[in-house]
C-alpha cells in the first residue's frame, strides 16, 4: 500500500500503532515525534495520543508528562487529559502538581467523580483523613461515582473509628459492586464473623442463592467462603461453579488454594499442575504451586520452579509479592542466609512451623507456659507491632524468655 500511494499521515499512525503493539517502541516513537513535528492536523490529537502511550508503557514519565501537557493545550476543555497530567506527576512524586491538576478537572466538571475520588487518594496517602472523607464523600455523590469510592471511604472512616458509618460505606460499595471482595472481607471483619445477622451474610446469601451466576459470581463466592475460613464449602461451590462453567482459570486457582488450605495437599498439587499445564505463563498460579511444594516438603522441586521463572520472581515490580515465598523456598533448601536476606512477610511464621515442628508452633495465648521460650512474630509489619504493643506487657510477665521481631 505505502508503495502504491505513499505514505500519508493516517498510514504512519498505523504503522506507529503496530510498532507499539509490537512493543517496538523506539521504532514507533520515532514516527510518532516526526508526525507531531509536521503538525499533520487531522491526525495530530491522536498522534499524541499514541505518543503518550508508548512514553508511558516505557515509563518515562517525565517525557509522558509533557505530551499530556500538550493533549491539554489542544483540548483545553476536556478533563481526562488533565487527570492524565495529575497520574504523571503522581509517578513523578509531584503530590501538590497532581493535586492542582484534579482541582483543574473538577473546575471543568463539578461531577467529575474520578477526580474526585483521586483526590480523595491523595489526601488518605498524605494522612489526611478529614480532608480524603470529603472528597470521597463528594466521589459518591458524583453522576460518575466509582464504587472504590465508598470503600476507601469506610477504610477513611473505620480509621476515624466512625464505625456504623464505616459499615454504610461498605454496604454501599457491595450494592454498586456486588461482588467487591475487599469491601465484603472489610464488613466481615467490622460485623463479625459469626454474625448471622450482619449485612455481609445476608449478601453472600443472596448472591449464593441465585440460580445462574456469572463467574466473577462464582469466584466472589468461594472467595468468601475461603475468607471465611469454611474451606470445605469453598470446594463445594468451586466443583458446582466448574460444573457451570467448564474451565476458567481463576476458578482452578481458588480449588487450589481452599485445597491446600483444607490440608488437601496432594489434591491442591494435582490441580495446580493441570492449570499450569493449560495456562503455564498464568503468574498468579506460580504463588500458589511454590507454597503447595513447600507445605509438601518438596523444597528443591520448588527451588528449580523458582529459577525457572527469572522474569516473574526476580522482577521488581513482582518483588514484593514474590519475596515471601522466596523465604520459604530458602529455609527449606537450608540456605539461612539467602532466607535472611529475603524476609519480608508472614511466611516466615511458616517457616518456622515447619523447621521446628508444629508441636513447637502455638497461636493461643492459652497454650503459652511460664517457663517456654517464646518468639513473637509481628508478620503484617510495624503496624501490627504497634496494635498488639499493649498486650506485650503482660506475656511478658508470664513467661521467662520473650523475643519480639517484626
């Protein structure tokens, strides 16, 4: 085609657009610069457009930022290209730019709900709960809302300790997104785990008791009860949701995890390996396989698997989802150094468990002597260190030997 009749601006920015797609992002850059230089008009919005959106899949947001500055000098009116300018300079750590942007877009449009509710983000990352409540609030009452608005606004109000306030939130959450995990496990945790009562369990009956249900229906469910800690209905719904449905990936995954969690090893092992074999680039099933072939004492199987996969565990947008596993594996392979280098999370407690017997492992208070050494482990972070300070005093006046990590 370029041979018969040229090359016009519209067959650059398909050429460009195929270049990206192809992750060939130098190569489309380059068009892209040479058709924001000529000022071809017809095309020239979405060129820049296309230009913002190879510079951001790069990451380069300093550059990203002065194309979104561009899109919003000729489209002055329109307040998704200053959101876009407020995303960059939020990667660039440029809060008080990205927080005059929001304002700008609001300024557009009262109504603009995004930008409110990314304000609302700003003020909660910045300890400002007061401040983050009113523009959730606002986020909520927007013609755009986002149902993330009503649960960051419970998180803002539980931390107020607004408790029924709190609970509104959420249920207003669960009614725009009926299937909003975290908005569910939050009202489960507010209301009681044993409330038959509580707002949460009249919700998971409804969705429960429907007849056909979509899959994110069918996750959402199992989810829950796997939040639950009711394992043993998880699995049943997850063999009625994969009769319903065939094979769906998330699915599987959920039969793999409420298996290993039931203590179903061998079962959660065979699942895993067929979901794998079906979708063997699926990252999130690699969590899951190492924490089975660990719990199996098959460490050097999941130390192989480990390097195995080089661009997901040794990723560092990946790292911090991936370290704790990596504890796992390291313990078990006895190599304590690399274990020590790489503790960030829970699964150390695992570790442990399994290194000194579970006999050796308690979670009651109940079960503590007077006389036991004993080490406490803060696994979620300072955070936690913090809330459990208060009952420190007393363990240690109960037992000889208290050792506290975080």
């Amino acid at each position: 085609l370029l041979s018969l009749f040229g090359e016009s601006s519209r067959s650059m920015l398909l050429r460009a657009e195929l270049l990206a797609d192809m992750r060939r992002y130098a190569e489309a850059e380059s068009i892209c610069r040479k058709l924001v230089a000529s000022r071809s008009k017809p095309r020239h919005l979405e060129t820049l457009q296309l230009l913002d959106h190879i510079l951001a899949a790069q990451l380069d947001w300093p550059a990203a930022l002065l194309v979104r500055q561009q899109i919003a000098r000729v489209s002055s009116a329109d307040g998704q290209a200053h959101r876009a300018i407020a995303e960059a300079l939020v990667k660039m750590g440029d809060l008080a730019g990205a927080e005059s942007s929001y304002l700008r877009a609001i300024q557009l449009n009262a109504q603009d709900g995004e930008a409110l509710f990314r304000l609302g983000l700003l003020a909660f990352w910045q300890s400002e709960p007061r401040l983050a409540q009113s523009y959730f609030r606002h986020a909520t009452g927007s013609i755009s809302v986002r149902p993330d608005a009503y649960y960051y606004l419970g998180v803002v109000l539980r931390g107020m300790d607004h408790r029924q306030a709190s609970i509104e939130a959420y249920a207003a959450c669960l009614k725009a997104a009926p299937t909003h995990k975290d908005a569910f496990n939050a009202l489960v945790e507010l209301e009681g785990r044993g409330n038959q009562n509580a707002l949460w369990h009249g919700h998971l009956v409804e969705i429960e008791g429907r007849s056909r249900k979509t899959v994110e229906e069918w996750v959402f469910v199992a989810s829950a009860r796997i939040f639950l800690h009711d394992f043993e209905g998880a699995l049943e719904i997850l063999g009625k949701a994969t009769q319903a449905t065939g094979y769906h990936s998330e699915l599987w995954l959920l039969q793999a995890h409420a298996s290993r969690l039931d203590g179903q090893l061998e079962q959660a092992e065979d699942v895993v390996r067929r979901l794998l074999a079906r979708a063997p680039f699926y990252y999130r099933a690699y969590d899951e396989f190492v924490q089975i072939l660990c719990a199996r004492g098959k460490f050097a199987e999941a130390k192989g698997f480990v390097d195995s996969k080089p661009l997901y565990f040794d990723s560092a947008e990946l790292k911090e989802r991936a370290i704790g596993l990596l504890t796992h594996v390291h313990f078990g392979v006895r190599d304590s150094r690399s274990a020590l280098m790489t503790y960030r999370d829970s699964s150390l407690s695992t570790s442990i468990q399994q290194q000194v017997g579970k006999d050796k492992f308690v979670r009651s208070l109940a079960d503590v002597r007077p006389h036991d050494k004993l080490v406490v482990l803060a696994a979620w972070g300072l955070g936690d260190e913090l809330l459990w300070s208060s009952f420190y005093p007393a363990l240690a006046a109960s037992v000889r030997n208290l050792s506290i990590t975080c």
